[in-house]
C-alpha cells in the first residue's frame, strides 16, 4: 500500500551547520509532495512544497529535492538555527487525493 | 493569507461527556476540511474528509457515530466527540484545502488538546 517513510528519526545538529532530512515514498503516481514543520503543541506548518515535474525547489534557508527514480525527498536546511528545532514530516500526494505523511523526523539543535 | 483556527485550544471534559471542535479558515474559502488525530509522538492520522455541504467521508476504523463531523459552510467545520472516553484523548488537528488553489493548497490549523477524565 501507499507508505511515507523516513530513513532518520532523529536528528541532531551543531547550530550553524546544514541540516538534511530525508524521506522515501512508494507511491509512484505521487505528484505533489510537501514538507511540513511541527512544534511541540502546535499544528503543522507549511515549509515548501515541490511538485512531481520538478526536482529541486529553494525558498528562503531551505531546498527541497524530488527524486523520483529511487523515489526520495529531502528537505535541506541551511545555517540551522535553534528555532529550526521541532518535528518534520513530509506527506505525499496522488492528485486531489488524500494527503499520505511520513512518519516524522525530531531535529534538534545543538549550541 | 491562509489562516486556519481551532477552537477550543485545550479542553478537558469528564468521561461520558460530549465535546466540539471547531475549525475555521479565516481568509479564505475551503472546499474540503480534514480532521487528523494524533498520538504523542506520532505523525498524523487521517480521520475524516468533509465537503461543504454533504455528509463526511470517514477513514476506515474511524466510528462515524462517535466522531460526528458538519460543514455547514466554506469556513466553518466542527468535529464532535461524543460520550467521550480516555482513550479519546489526543491531539485533534484540522485542515482546510483552499478553494480554486493552484495545488489545492492545504492548511492546518493549531490543533486541540483533547483530555478525557
């Protein structure tokens, strides 16, 4: 079945250094893909997304890459920041079918 | 743009007792709303998608009897757990997919802390 994985589910980091988390979906007929951020009590919030026809997407301090022949996403943050900590989760989506997340990865930063 | 809110933001109820959550896109228009359910340290599950207008469509496992979900308009959703129990409590989180979006965007709101005595 549709499945959202994570490779890592923690991560640590110096502050300061780039932060890379990872994801792996099975669902080939995904063709929207998100990164979300969630701190403690609160919802998710939208990082950056990318879609299927592409395979590298920047915003401000993050990147993300779609790479759909081993079917993996990644989510890149630069100059990593104490209020970078927090869960991440990416979710994957079929169309304007239902949203599919991973599982989540704890990035924490360290002084 | 794209404000999601949820209301009550924390509750506690005694066991037996019926709760409403509600859910609101405050800037703009949505066509679907989800409710999620989450565990600690959990990702989010889905429990329900509803439309504006007609009745909600339950993920499987989900009682739609116990989780009574309206959307009686393009901004407004509420998610009613009725005769609450413990194992009730979680962390209940909507979304609102915004009407006409170029990737039918979605956006979630802040959650509500739902504890059952």
């Amino acid at each position: 079945g549709e499945s959202v994985g994570l490779h890592l589910p923690t991560l640590s980091v110096q502050e300061g250094d780039n932060s890379i988390i990872n994801c792996a979906y099975s669902n080939s007929a995904s063709d929207y893909f998100i990164w979300y951020k969630q701190e403690s009590g609160k919802g998710p919030q939208f990082i950056i997304d990318i879609r299927s026809n592409m395979d590298k997407r920047q915003g401000q301090r993050v990147t993300v890459l779609l790479n759909k022949t081993v079917k993996h996403l990644s989510l890149q943050i630069a100059a990593t920041q104490p209020g970078d900590s927090a869960v991440y989760f990416c979710a994957e989506r079929s169309g304007a079918q239902k949203l599919v997340f991973g599982q989540g990865t704890r990035l924490t930063i360290n002084p | 743009g794209a404000v999601v809110s949820q209301h009550p933001s924390r509750v506690i109820c005694k066991s037996g007792t019926s709760v409403k959550i509600e859910c609101r896109s405050l800037d703009f228009q949505a066509t679907t709303m989800f409710w999620y359910r989450q565990f600690p340290k959990k990702s989010l599950m889905l429990m329900a998608t509803s439309n504006e207008g007609s009745k909600a469509t339950y993920e499987q496992g989900v009682e739609k009897d116990k989780f009574l979900i309206n959307h009686a308009s393009l901004t407004l959703s509420t998610l009613t757990v009725t005769s609450a129990h413990p194992e009730d409590s979680s962390f209940y989180i909507c979304s609102a997919r915004k009407a006409g979006g170029l990737y039918n965007e979605q956006f979630f709101g802040p959650g509500t802390r739902l504890t059952v005595l």
